[in-house]
C-alpha cells in the first residue's frame, strides 16, 4: 500500500507500520528497533514523525521508540493506559521482570534502552486517531483488545477496510496468551469483537504476512 510504509524491525523481526497521514506528517505503529533505518525511510520520503503509538508495549515491539522521540521530539506518544506500567524509567528491569520466561530475558537486555519517556496520551479504547489525516478518510479507531496483553489495540479504518492488529490477530493464528497480562478468556473475547469486521477487512499484523478477516478460522478459537 502506498500509504504505509513497512518494515521488519528489532529482534524478533516485529512488523513496523509508518502511515503517511499526508505529505509532510506520518505516524509510525511498533517501532521494535533499527531506529536509524526507520529515521533514514522517513528522510527519503520527507516524512516527520507526528506521532508514535504501540499495539502493546512488550519488548519486541518497542526497541526504537526512545531513539525516535529523540530524534522528532514533537512526536506524541500512544499506547494502552494498561501498558504504561511497562514503560518510563527502569525500562529493562521492568521489561525483564515482566515478560523474561523461557529465555525472553536475553533479548529484552539485548534490544531494549534504559529508558523511554511514558506516554503522552493513555488510551482506553474508543477513541478515533488521525480523523484529519488526507490519506486514511475517518481516521483509525481504537480497538481495546486484551488476550494477548491487557492493553492491548488494534487499529481499524473503516473508509480503507484495514486493520492493523499487533499481537492480537496474526494469519490463521493469534498471539500468546501466557505472559504477564495475557487472558485465553480475553483474547477469545477480542477475536470475537474483530470477527465482526467486514469479511474483506485487510489485516496487518505484529509478526508474518497480511490476511483478511474473511480468511481467519475464528471457529477455532471460539
């Protein structure tokens, strides 16, 4: 899509989403590391950085998030109200207490600074981002989805039949819900809530390709 920019970022190759809300603006969902070639994508495209907003806030998805609100320091920072525990001072020690099982700890002391500021504005659910945006009509409206943390958002336009889902939906499979915050019960909930999407809703995922709410197995996970 020529309205979103995409990449494969940090350490556990998290799908980073910059939405061009017109030609100078842009904002940019989990950035989870390469800060210099996120820096470098906007440059090329004459994009700044209006604003940083996380689908959750586990390491993974948020490696490059203190070097980009450096570098754009007017950039507004979003993410769940339930994830801003997990970021501020003490990043590591929080990340690492949090969700360093089963050799996770490795990767949060790898990836991760030790700090990034707490978000500018907490979300709920509900709201509607971006509604001036040239590009994406309508806005994107925020999707409270907790299953696989319990902040968890997707982001849904409805003018562009597109969902970005972090770790809640992936193709043909959803996030784990075994880590501090996750809920089966939760993201059985969630998956039913984006089951209500129009079947040719586009999904861009946390991690893997594209798929459709259409072509997802919601019967599986009911």
């Amino acid at each position: 899509m020529e309205k979103i920019l995409h990449l494969q970022t940090g350490v556990l190759e998290v799908n980073t989403y910059i939405l061009k809300l017109n030609e100078k603006l842009a904002a940019i969902i989990d950035p989870g590391g390469n800060a210099d070639e996120i820096i470098a994508l906007l440059k090329k495209h004459g994009l700044d950085l209006a604003a940083c907003i996380l689908t959750h806030a586990h390491f993974d998805h948020i490696g490059a998030a203190n070097e980009l609100l450096k570098a754009f320091p007017q950039c507004k920072f979003y993410a769940h109200k339930a994830e801003a525990p997990y970021l501020g001072e003490d990043l590591r020690e929080k990340q690492s207490s949090a969700f360093g099982t089963g050799g996770l700890a490795f990767y949060i002391k790898s990836s991760l600074p030790e700090s990034v500021r707490k978000p500018d504005v907490l979300l709920e659910g509900g709201e509607t981002l971006f509604e001036d945006s040239e590009n994406f009509a309508g806005g994107f409206e925020v999707l409270h989805t907790p299953g696989h943390s319990a902040g968890s958002i997707c982001l849904y336009c409805a003018a562009e039949k597109l969902l970005i889902s972090g770790d809640t939906m992936f193709a043909g499979s959803c996030g784990r819900t075994d880590l501090k915050g996750g809920s089966p019960e939760e993201m059985k909930s969630s998956l039913k809530k984006l089951a209500a999407l129009p079947a040719e809703t586009v999904v861009l995922p946390g991690h893997g390709g594209s798929t459709t709410i259409g072509d997802f197995p919601f019967e599986y996970f009911a």
